[in-house]
C-alpha cells in the first residue's frame, strides 16, 4: 500500500532473493567475480561462505541466470546431517529417478548422465545451499562424484555455498583431502556503513523510488541496528516504508527506524546487532536532519492515505478511481460479494485483467464457494501477458482449492505442474515426492511477500508496469 505513496513500482526491500536488486558492494563484487572464475574455469569445487542473511543465494541466483545456458544445472536447497548418502539428492537435482536402485546403480544413473551432458557439449553444475548442514559421508559422496571424469574435462562442477560452520567443517585434518580439491572460495562478509547506505539508495532506484527517501542519518542507524546483513536491512527499511505512510512521513528519518526497531525489539523476534531500546538518537544530527527534509522533499503522487490505526466500517461507502481498487477496498473489510462485483468490472481493463480474476477467486474462496474459486482460478490462467512466477502463484492457489475440495488427483497435477516449472518453488518438490512414495525434508520455499504485494498493488502502479513492459 506504500508503494504508490512513494512512487514506487514494487516493494524495493523484499526478502526474496532477486538478482534484480543485486548490489556489487565491496564484499559482494569480488564475491560475484571469484564465483564466475570458478564455474568459467571448471573448477571442481567452489566454496562460498557467510553469515546467514549475507546474501549468499542471491549472488547464486545471480551467476546462474548469466551462465545457465552453458550448464545442466542441479540444485539442492536444503540437507539433513542425517542424511547417510547424498546421491539420491543428486540424482533428483538433475530429475534422476534412483528410488529402485541401491548405491551402485544410483552411482552408475548418474554417472550416466553425466556423459549425456558431456557429449551434448555441455557442463554439468550441482549446486548445493545450506551446505553446512551435510554429513561426513555426503562430503565424501561428493568427492567420489568429483572423481567423475573422462580424462580430458572435469565431469561435474560442485559448488557449495553456507554458513561458516561449513568452512569450519572443511579445515578439520580429517577433511584435508576434500580441502585440496577446492579451486575457489569466498567469505562474504556483512556490509560496511557506507555499502548499507549505498544498499538502500539502489534498492530504491531499482523500483523508480527517490534515493533520497531515506535520510543519511536514518540509513546510518540501519546500518549500526542490522549490523551489514542485508536481509535485516531489508526487514527495517521495510517495516519503516509501512510506518512512514502510516505517518504520512514525506521521508524516512532516524527517529523513524528507531520506533520501527523498538517496536520490534520489545517482541523479541528481530535479531538486531546493537539493542535499539539502548540507543540515544544525537540531537544536533537529528536537527541536520530536519533541516535536509524540509529542502529536499520530493512531491508524492495524490494517493488517499489512511489516519494512523483508522479502520475503514463495513458500512462505509468506498469510493475510488478504478474498479479494481474498489475490489481491494471492499475485500479488505470483508465485503467480498460486492468486491467480486467490483473485480468482474475491472476485467475490462487489460492492464488488471489477470489480477482481477484471480482476486474473484480469493473471494470466492473465503466465502466457501471453492467450486467459483477453481473457476476463477482457471480464467486467470487463460489469461495472457502474466508473468511465469505469477502463474505459478495462481496454479498453487488452485491445487490447494482441490485439496479442500478434497480432490487430490486434481491438486497434484496443479503441482506437478510447477514442480516441471520450478522445483523450489514453496513445498512442491515436497508434495510431488510424498505423492511418489519418497520422504524428503522440504526445500527452501521463496517468501510470498512479493506475491501478496503485486495482489494489493494499487491500480497506478499496473498500468505503468504494463506500459514499460509494452
């Protein structure tokens, strides 16, 4: 709901690893380039290392998306130290199935396929996230596979990206052989109180933002509460946005992310480096501040902004610009038959056709029609110019209509559909392998922030990310 009060296209601070909002920081630059010279020199073994919420899966998706052409690509998000034997984990990165097979066999299908790839001109690359969470034995598993070559090219190129805990396991003398066959490894390091400030300006440019909204004085206090990592970084600066507008604040100030880590803080759940409850804000700095604000202030675009804690009464006529916005206002205090109403007049408008539809079937869903829910669901899948992720979002809301249909042929299919499309996406690899008679602890799911976002994405912002994708 912010973003249009800031003039933003989308919410810059999400914790969804994007390569879009990647920013080269001094750790982050040498990060990128050590694990290009790795995979573009065949390395066998590539180690990246850090601190959780460093950035480390970003920097992954990264190089990924700039060389996945050149590679046959295996991922595996997460493991389990109980895991005796990683080639069952192996085989299903790269869609082997070796749940008939003992270890040999697993070894020889996957030895197979690795020919495949190498006579098909291409490299095979297993990525592995959380990787300090492997056993001994899957360690050893992977330095057997790093044996799998033909003499002249390395057949299987490994990178192992985690916590220190992993660097930590790799130096033990017990691991000196694994150790050796390291080519490339990279710490990455919490941001310096510079790269945070330049951290925040780029997340903002990237969705058309001001990149002053954020006071340097209030970018500095995020720097000192997240201590570098940028996935607290993300998570004040976030909480700030929704404050100001709450505030109606034109920027983002001291005293601001101050009340946002303080608020937090009494709760207990936000891991900040220093305590804000202990912090002292310097009077002269915030009258510099104040000062900056008053002539800098950047106009905001005419957007109705709701009193602080104000709750708009059922009863409460709604009245706005554009159909859909009027669906969003009237599904948010709980008139869903009358926002279903609103959402089928917004379907004339190309630019929110899809996302209409789908909110029809929200709506159809919270009022236990689940039959007019599928439906909807199913006419937004037929609608065209939406995004892949987007549609995946869509495919998952209707496998789990199924469900509460209790229609599970139906729901699976809807998941083997993503699952073709991105086995990480959620629980998918989960549920497709439960229903093939195999147990496996669940993949890392991306955060749905972004998903309910672009749902509540104001009518402004659509029409103008349909225009630039035109």
């Amino acid at each position: 709901m912010y973003e249009a009060f800031y003039g933003l296209r989308a919410k810059p601070f999400s914790l969804v690893p994007d390569p879009e909002f990647l920013f080269l920081s001094q750790r982050h630059k040498p990060g990128l380039n050590v694990l290009e010279y790795g995979l573009l020199n065949r390395a066998v073994f590539t180690v990246l290392t850090g601190e959780p919420g460093t950035g480390k899966t970003t920097l992954l998706k990264k190089i990924l998306e700039e060389h996945r052409n050149r590679f046959a690509v295996g991922i595996i998000g997460m493991t389990h130290p109980k895991d005796q034997s990683l080639l069952p984990w192996v085989a299903e990165a790269f869609g082997l199935d070796v749940s008939e097979l003992d270890t040999v066999g697993q070894l020889r299908r996957i030895t197979a396929f690795l020919k495949q790839v190498f006579a098909a001109g291409r490299q095979a690359l297993l990525v592995i996230d959380e990787a300090q969470n492997l056993s001994l034995s899957a360690l050893e598993d992977l330095r057997l596979l790093s044996n799998l070559n033909d003499g002249r090219q390395i057949g299987l190129q490994i990178v192992l990206a985690g916590q220190p805990t992993l660097r930590t396991m790799l130096t033990r003398p017990d691991m000196r052989q694994f150790a050796q066959r390291i080519t490339v490894d990279y710490v990455l390091e919490p941001l310096s109180n510079a790269d945070v400030c330049d951290y925040i300006r780029h997340r903002l440019m990237v969705v058309g933002g001001d990149p002053a909204l954020f006071t340097e004085y209030a970018a500095n206090l995020v720097a000192r509460l997240s201590g570098g990592i940028p996935r607290l970084i993300n998570q004040l600066c976030e909480l700030a946005l929704v404050y100001g507008f709450g505030q109606g604040a034109e920027r983002i100030t001291a005293s601001l992310v101050l009340q946002v880590a303080s608020d937090r803080a009494a709760g207990g759940v936000l891991p900040t480096e220093v305590d804000p409850r202990t912090v002292v804000l310097d009077d002269e700095e915030l009258a510099r501040e104040a000062l900056v604000s008053r002539h800098t202030t950047t106009p905001r675009p005419t957007v109705e902004r709701p009193a602080k804690h104000a709750v708009l009464h059922p009863s409460q006529e709604v009245v706005t610009a554009h159909p859909y916005q009027q669906g969003l206002d009237l599904k948010q205090v709980g008139r869903y038959a009358e926002a279903i109403v609103k959402f089928k007049a917004a379907e004339d408008d190309p630019a929110v056709r899809f996302l209409a539809t789908v909110q029809q079937g929200l709506c159809w869903r919270t009022l236990g029609r689940l039959d007019e829910a599928v439906v909807a669901f199913k006419r937004a899948l037929e609608t065209e110019g939406a995004k892949s992720d987007d549609r995946l979002n869509v495919h998952y809301l209707l496998a789990q209509a199924f469900e509460k249909m209790n229609c599970p042929q139906e729901a699976m299919e809807q998941y083997r559909l993503i699952y073709e499309v991105n086995p990480l996406f959620r629980d998918v690899a989960e549920r497709v392998e439960q229903d093939n008679g195999r147990k496996r602890p669940s993949l890392d799911s991306p955060d749905r922030s972004r998903f309910l976002s672009w749902l509540q994405a104001p009518v402004s912002w659509l029409k103008s990310l349909t225009s630039r994708r035109s």
